[in-house]
C-alpha cells in the first residue's frame, strides 16, 4: 500500500503587475475585462524525490505566460501532460470559472439557478506511484473546484459536498487521467471522454483540443521522442492545436530540433521578457501548518527558487507543419 508523502503547502499568487499590455482586439479585450485582476492558485508539494512531486521553474514559466495572455485560455480545452504539481492547469481551471462567474453577472442571470459549462481541463501525469495523480486531484478540491464525474479520479467526497465555497451547478469539466508519453491508449481514453461532452446544453457539438501544455518535460534525453510522438498523435486528432512547453537548458548538447523535423513539427522560440515572466515576482504564502522538518523545508525552497537560473528556462510554440 502506498504511504502519500509529508505535504508543503505553497500559495502562488498571479496579479496584474506582472501583466505586459497587449494590443487585444474588441472581442479578446471583452474577455479580458472579464477576467480577474490577480489570482491565488493552492499548491501541494510533497516531500519525495519523485520530479512530479515540486514546483519546477518551467511551470512557473509557463504559468506566467498563461496568466499574461488568459484571455486565450479561458474558452480553450487544454490538455497538460506530466503535470506533477499542476500549476498550469489549475490557473486555467480557475480562471474559467471565475470568467464565466462574471459572464452570468453581466447577463444579468441569477447564478445560483442558471447552469453553466467551462471548457475542458485535462490534466495527466503517470499512475505510478499513483500519488502524483491522487495530489492533483486534492489540489483541485483544495481550490474549489471539482472534478468531471467521468474523471479516472473522480471520488464522491461527503466533505466536498458539504463545502458551501463550491458551485455545484458549474460543470467544471476538470479530468485527472492517466498518460505514459509514447503509450496511446490512453489518449484514445481522454479523446472519448471528451466526445461525451456537449459544448452546451442546447448544442451536440464537441470539444477539441485548443492548447497542449507541458513544463519541463524534456528533461531525461530518452524521454524526448515519446513526448513528441504523444503530442503527434493529439495534433493528428485535433490539427489546429498548439503545443506549449517550457524547457530549462541543462546542456548545450541537448537538442529536440532533428526531432521535431522528424515528426514534421515547427517551433517558435517566446522571450520570456515578452510576458514578463521574473522569478523575484513570485509570491509564494507558505503555509504555516506545513509539517514537514526544516532541513526538509529547506530542501523543497531549494527546488522552487529555482533549480538554476530562470534565464536558463525557453518557452516554445510548437505547431504541426501542416
């Protein structure tokens, strides 16, 4: 039986002082208006020498990069793969829902009564140790949010049902899935989850997949064809999806170019400075009734503030070469 690992709680806080302006043209900036002006998203780090088990660099990164430009996410199905701690993904979720919250308010319709669906957020990672997926789906639940019913992790928890800070109307559409990059059974799994689902009530039409996130994947050299073949066969299936990465560079010798001719893909390198993305912004709340020892404490800052320069860290669209 699996024993889960001591827990640290961090608090990561987005605001719009570390927003560039951007030209938005009329209907992206009516979104934008619709949006928060700063976001505080939970986070569950664990005590294990897991990778999947600390905020990485990378998912900063690409967590600022999202905030910058949520006007892009919010009606956007995204799928995160090796998602460990999962900060990208919950920032989208929440900024959903807070989104559609005041998209009901401004069309003057009564929320407590009025059902509303967020597009999908799928977030995967490997079931072993299983761990890894069951803290993500704590994490959801630590941030008020709730998991689709067809999730792989979905649980009926008389707590949450008691947790008066849910909206149960709200179909959150959040799937915790099961993914081992380069194996695709899983893939065909979450495609059909999502054919399931109804872009609204009164319409038969399906999601498909808008954005591919990962942060600090290509990290094991073995690991890189797998990561591009899995995200292959998610643009075969959804064409016009973009792959989003952030990658820390460990060695020069170190290169996924021949692989993404390879598999027929482009990529455009994002200046970090483009989005505003610094490091010494990030607030981090710790939580005080974290348990773990200090030399454990010390152990896990060590690996958020940062495991190497944040200037070491790129961030990619990649796209299909169509």
């Amino acid at each position: 039986m699996e024993v889960e690992p001591e827990v640290n709680i961090k608090e990561i806080e987005f605001t719009n002082e570390k927003t560039n302006n951007i030209l938005l043209n009329e209907y992206e900036n009516n979104i934008n208006k619709l949006l928060p002006d700063n976001i505080t998203i939970s986070i569950r780090e664990l005590v294990h020498p897991h990778f999947g088990c600390y905020l990485w660099p990378g998912s900063y990164v690409l967590a600022s990069y999202i905030w910058n430009y949520r006007y892009k996410f919010v009606n956007a199905t995204t799928i995160e793969l090796g998602s460990g701690v999962s900060l990208p993904s919950l920032l989208i979720a929440k900024l959903k829902y807070e989104y559609i919250q005041k998209h009901e308010c401004l069309n003057n319709k009564n929320s407590s009564i009025s059902n509303k669906i967020l597009s999908p957020t799928i977030i995967t990672d490997i079931s072993n140790p299983r761990f890894i997926l069951s803290n993500i789906q704590k994490e959801v639940k630590q941030n008020n949010l709730r998991l689709n019913e067809q999730s792989s992790f979905y649980e009926i928890d008389m707590e949450e049902e008691n947790n008066k800070n849910i909206d149960y109307l709200t179909q959150y559409n959040i799937f915790v899935e099961p993914l081992y990059w380069g194996i695709h059974d899983t893939l065909v799994e979450i495609k059909q989850k999502l054919s399931n689902i109804p872009t609204s009530f009164t319409s038969n039409n399906n999601y498909k997949i808008d954005y591919i996130l990962a942060a600090d994947n290509f990290f094991i050299p073995k690991d890189y064809e797998d990561i591009l073949s899995t995200v292959s066969i998610i643009f075969r299936n959804y064409p016009n999806a973009k792959f989003i990465t952030t990658y820390q560079e460990r060695s020069s010798q170190r290169t996924i170019q021949h692989l993404l001719d390879e598999w027929n893909m482009k990529a455009v390198v994002v200046p970090l400075s483009s989005f505003n993305c610094n490091v010494n912004d990030l607030v981090v709340k710790e939580d005080q009734n974290s348990t773990e020892t200090s030399s454990i404490k010390n152990e896990i800052d060590n690996n958020l503030h940062f495991g190497g320069s944040i200037y070491s860290i790129f961030l990619l669209i990649i796209e299909s070469n169509k």
